[in-house]
C-alpha cells in the first residue's frame, strides 16, 4: 500500500433521500427507506468510530452542514425516538439550533443552571454559560459519538436538553415557550434510554 492510499481517510457513506433518489429516476420504497435510514446511522456511527480519525469526526459533526438538515430529516426524522437513527436526528437538530441560535440557546442553559444544576454538571458545560462556551460542550457532545462512549455522549446531551427546559419553562412566556420546554424533556428522556439500550447492545 502506498503512502497516499494510507493517508486516505474513509468515504462517508452516501445519503440518497426520497427526493433524490426520485431525480435519478430511482422508485421510493418506504420499507426500503426504513431500513435505510437504520442502515445509514449504523454505518455512520461505526465508521466514526472504528476510523480514530479526528478530520473525519469533524466532518461527521458538521454533516448537516455538508448535507442539509432537510436530507438528514428525510433519513431519520421518522425513526421512533428510542432507535439508534431516531437518536442521531435529535442529536443534530439540537446541535443545529445552538449553532443557529448560541445567544437565545446560553441564555435558556444559565436560566435553567439554578434549577437543575446536577445536570449542568452532567452536560459539561463551563461557567458561565455563555454562547460560545454553549456552542462548544454542543460540539463536545455530537463529537463524542463518533470518539468517544457514545452513552456518555447520550446523557449528556439529556443532561443539556433538561437544562434548557427548565430554563425556557423559566424566562420563556407563552404556550409556545412551554411546548419548547416539554419537548426538550421529552427529548432528554428518549435520549437517556438511548443511552441504556447502547450499553445494553440493542440500540439500532
């Protein structure tokens, strides 16, 4: 093997979404696209792993930005909550919204801080919480997938997710505000029993 071919990180698996596999002139089964979608974050989580590459981790982290949040949606949005791709699409929405929104994402973190402060410990967050210190254990999180133990990884993004529940529920106002905040408990409880089903080996 050559020296070039060693230095040759891995290919990222490739994403075909219903509406591009219709432009190729490709039929859109949807059995097809469920074990698709199982397929695709198997593969993506593995290779991850398995590589020890930190260039191709970040380039894992920042899929969506390579990809589009609307083709990572297609793959796993419809996935339950409690399933190996299920627990990806929720990783990466939340990642999306502190990269799009640090500033209303840390200042939701420091509300909830003085609610739930086991879990600022458990998010890993430093002090004070602020955009970029958000924005970077949101990084740390979606990085630790990929190199790291990824039910740590799962719990600390529950961790965070109750954080800034309990902060929107807090400064938020409104019935938009309160939906927010139970959605975010929600998601922290499908991602902590995500995290049991990986140590347990049936998460898929």
């Amino acid at each position: 093997m050559s020296n070039e071919e060693r230095r040759t990180p891995p290919r990222r698996p490739a994403f075909f979404s219903p509406s591009a596999l219709e432009a190729h002139g490709g039929s859109y089964d949807p059995t097809e696209a469920l074990h698709a979608a199982h397929a695709t974050a198997a593969v993506l989580v593995h290779t991850g792993r398995a590589a020890a590459d930190p260039e191709l981790t970040e380039r894992l982290v920042e899929l969506v930005a390579e990809i589009g949040l609307s083709t990572v949606a297609e793959l796993w949005s419809e996935r339950p909550a409690r399933t190996l791709p299920g627990a990806l699409w929720r990783l990466y929405v939340l990642h999306e919204w502190v990269r799009r929104a640090p500033e209303q994402a840390s200042r939701e973190y420091a509300a909830g801080v003085w609610f739930t402060g086991p879990n600022h410990v458990v998010a890993g967050a430093a002090e004070p919480p602020g955009p970029e210190e958000v924005r970077r254990v949101s990084d740390e999180i979606l990085r630790g997938v990929f190199a790291g133990d990824l039910a740590v990884a799962l719990e600390r993004a529950a961790a965070f997710c109750r954080v800034v529940s309990a902060g929107r529920a807090d400064i938020g106002e409104g019935e938009q505000a309160a939906a927010g905040a139970a959605n975010l408990l929600a998601m922290a409880g499908d991602l902590t029993a995500c995290a049991h089903l990986w140590r347990a080996g049936t998460l898929a």
